[in-house]
C-alpha cells in the first residue's frame, strides 16, 4: 500500500504513501522499452491533436485539454471535462470504449488528508471538475479508425 503512494485502491488513498513500485523485473523490461519511448510520445500528442480537432465542435459542452507554448504533454491520460459524465462514460461503454476516471476524489477529501482540516465545499472548483473529468483512449496502438470511432460515440452522445 505504501509503495504504491499510500491507495489501497483504486480510487481512495488512507494514508501518505510513495511511487516506488519499480521492482529489478521491471527495471529489465523499462530498460528495454525505453527506446520505443519517444516514438510512444509522438503517437500519444497525435492521438491527442485528432481529439481535438474532432471534438472542438463540442467545445460549448465539453471541455479539452489544452497546450501552451511552454509545456509539451506526453497525454499519459486525455482528460476531458463532461457534463452528464456518468451517463456519457455509459453510452462509451456501449459503444465498447473503456474509459476511466483519474481520479475521483480530490486529495483533500482523502482519509490520508484527514488531518489537514479540510472538508467538502472547501475547494469547490476542483470538487465540480471531479464530477466532470473522464479520460478517454490514448494509447499509441489506436487507429485513427479507432479514435474516428471514439470521436462519433462522443458526439452521438451530445447531439441526442
């Protein structure tokens, strides 16, 4: 639990942990994937520009990230901000796309941050663009079919 920054699951952390999850076997296998590193990286802000040029059209309802001059984003995760989340990330899943949620509750209102004296309503922006954020597919291996199709189920769902 500690090793993996204090969560003991998924979504909820009880205490103050670390990231030091790396053990000798996947230090091996980094070693070896290191060098496929940047071409991942490009694959992934490509992913990223095409949901972005095929999703600004939902830019009144959505939110998308985005870049500025001085920050260059590897897009571990693509979060978008969606209103009616649940029931979109629903009809994703119906349309047989994974998403998922990173993450759902805010640090403040963890048990590990307990002490800290903070409680709901205290940092209202971040807890409303908890119930909004999503992730969807960014892997480098997703064809630009794929991220067509992941494109269209996401209009489908806001243009009903």
């Amino acid at each position: 639990e500690l090793r993996n920054i204090g969560l003991k699951n998924r979504d909820e952390s009880d205490r103050w942990g670390y990231n030091s999850r790396l053990d000798t076997i996947q230090a091996a296998i980094l070693l070896v994937k290191l060098k496929f590193l940047d071409d991942w990286t490009k694959r992934r802000r490509e992913n990223a520009e095409f949901y972005i040029q095929n999703l600004k059209e939902l830019s009144n309802i959505i939110r998308l990230p985005k870049e500025v001059s001085h920050e260059k984003s590897v897009y571990h995760t693509f979060v978008i901000q969606a209103p009616r989340r649940d029931q979109l990330i629903e009809a994703l899943k119906e349309a047989g796309i994974e998403t998922r949620i990173h993450y759902p509750i805010p640090i403040h209102l963890q048990k590990a941050a307990t002490g800290l004296g903070y409680k709901r309503g205290d940092f209202p922006v971040c807890e409303r663009n908890a119930e909004m954020i999503v992730s969807l597919p960014i892997y480098p291996e997703l064809s630009e079919d794929d991220l067509a199709y992941i494109c269209s189920a996401v209009k489908r769902f806001y243009n009903t």
